[in-house]
C-alpha cells in the first residue's frame, strides 16, 4: 500500500512516538519563536500519519498539510 501523497505516512506513528515528536518540537523551536503551548496537531486525527505533525506553522487553527 502506498501513502496518497507525500505528507501522509504509510505506517502510522505510535501514540508514543507522537508524544515524543511533539517534545522533541516544542524543545527545537523554543529558542527561536519561544514556547508553543498548543499545536492544531494536538487534536488532528491525522497527526499520526502526518509528516508534516508539530511544524511549528501548526498553530492558532493553522494547518501546513492543508496548505
């Protein structure tokens, strides 16, 4: 089976390893545009299988796989 396109995961993260993305995003972006408290990916069903989870343009209702 393969991904419908280029952002969309084949094979799905774990629920852990979403965690762990999203700490890893949080602490590589601080230093550069402070601390992001709330991603739109926090609540997307689609952030397990999106490549495109934790960018940090995926706030304030903003969505970088929409675009």
């Amino acid at each position: 089976m393969t991904a419908p396109d280029q952002w969309t995961r084949e094979t799905p993260r774990t629920a852990e390893a979403l965690v762990q993305l999203r700490t890893e995003a949080v602490a590589d972006y601080a230093p550069h545009i402070g601390t992001i408290d709330a991603f739109t990916c926090d609540d997307c069903p689609r952030a397990l299988i999106c490549e495109l989870a934790f960018d940090a343009y995926n706030t304030d209702g903003d969505c970088l796989y929409d675009k």
